[in-house]
C-alpha cells in the first residue's frame, strides 16, 4: 500500500471479513525463487488478480521472502507489501505504518474479524503507481494469523494499521483498488491506467 492523504467520505459497502476456520494450509509451491531476486509487479500482471494460496510450512525460506518484502516495502516507500506484489501466490504481507522497515511486521495466512466504523479515505498502491482512488474501509479490527515463527498472533487494529491491514488482504483475494473505486474515481484515472496497459505490453 501506498501511503496518502486522509479524507473522510459518505461510506459505501463494506467488504465480508473471512473465517479462520476457512483456511487450510497449502502444499509448497512448486516453484521457490531466490527471495533476493523478488521484485515488485506493477499491474495488470496477472498474479496481481490470482487469489493467493494459504502457506503451509513457514520455514527460512519464507523468513528470507518476508525480509525481502519488508526491504521492497521500504525501498518504494510504502507501508504495506503483500505476497502476490512480489509474484508470489502466498497468503502473507508484511506492515509498516512508518513506513519504515525496523517497526514492520509480517503476518502470514492472516484473517480479519470484528469490523466496527467505516470510513473512506484515499488510497494508493506500490504496484498501481500514481493511482488514487477513494476506499471504504472499516477503521477497527480483529487480524489474526501467524507471524515468521510460526506462532499465533492476535491484533486489535485501529486507523491507519486497520486500513492497511484491508488493503494488503485484498491483495491475497485478488483484489485491488481499482477494483474498489467508484465508476467516477476509476474513470478519473483511466489514462493512468493505459499507460500501465501499454509499458506491460511493451
């Protein structure tokens, strides 16, 4: 997630929060690059649409792909980076509302629970570059998950930590924030939009 202005808005519909009992650990992947080549994926790639798979294990691989998103994260000045921006279809992300990478933390196959408030306020994206659009989200939550060890953990989140904490799990659902814009919000960027089409079909 890309870090913006705050305005409050009239609030539109609000997401479902999933269930924990839902989720079921996945198989590794076939395919497990050298975390040090992951790199950010810039829309429209398709993995950015591709729902992520819950992770099963969490070994020292997933730890170096953690610290790698954390550096990714606070290399492009962001405060939220999530599993599918990297390439990888893996249900974790990683938070730094300083955007700094020392306070970030990372939480893996996490499910949010207890929404209370709404609010719309502006949102961008590391992988939507110089879109802005408009979001409803919930300002109070429940993440639960798992962090880099392996144990459970449980947050109660508030402001801007609940908003990115919505922002990166759409990202494991396959959802973006054009995806959530008005019809008038998604039109205003539209130019911006081609252009991404176009430098991805170059």
């Amino acid at each position: 997630m890309k870090p913006s202005s705050t305005q409050v808005r009239r609030p539109r519909r609000p997401s479902a929060a999933a269930s924990l009992a839902a989720l079921k650990p996945a198989a590794r992947p076939a395919a497990r690059p050298d975390p040090s080549g992951l790199r950010l994926r810039i829309w429209p790639d398709p993995v950015l649409t591709t729902p992520a798979a819950p992770v099963g294990p969490i070994d020292d691989w997933l730890r170096d792909v953690i610290a790698r998103m954390i550096q990714i994260m606070a290399e492009h000045q962001g405060v939220g980076l999530a599993g599918p921006q990297v390439g990888l279809p893996l249900r974790v992300f990683v938070m730094s509302p300083t955007g700094k990478a020392d306070p970030a933390k990372a939480f893996v196959n996490p499910v949010l629970s207890r929404p209370d408030g709404q609010e719309e306020a502006q949102e961008g994206c590391l992988s939507l570059p110089d879109i802005r659009g408009n979001i409803l989200r919930y300002t109070r939550l429940q993440l639960e998950g798992l962090n880099p060890r392996g144990e459970p953990v449980v947050e109660n989140l508030e402001g801007l930590p609940a908003r990115i904490a919505q922002h990166e799990t759409d990202h494991l659902d396959g959802i973006l924030i054009i995806d959530r814009m008005s019809p008038l919000a998604r039109m205003a960027n539209r130019k911006k939009l081609k252009e991404l089409q176009a430098r991805r079909a170059l």
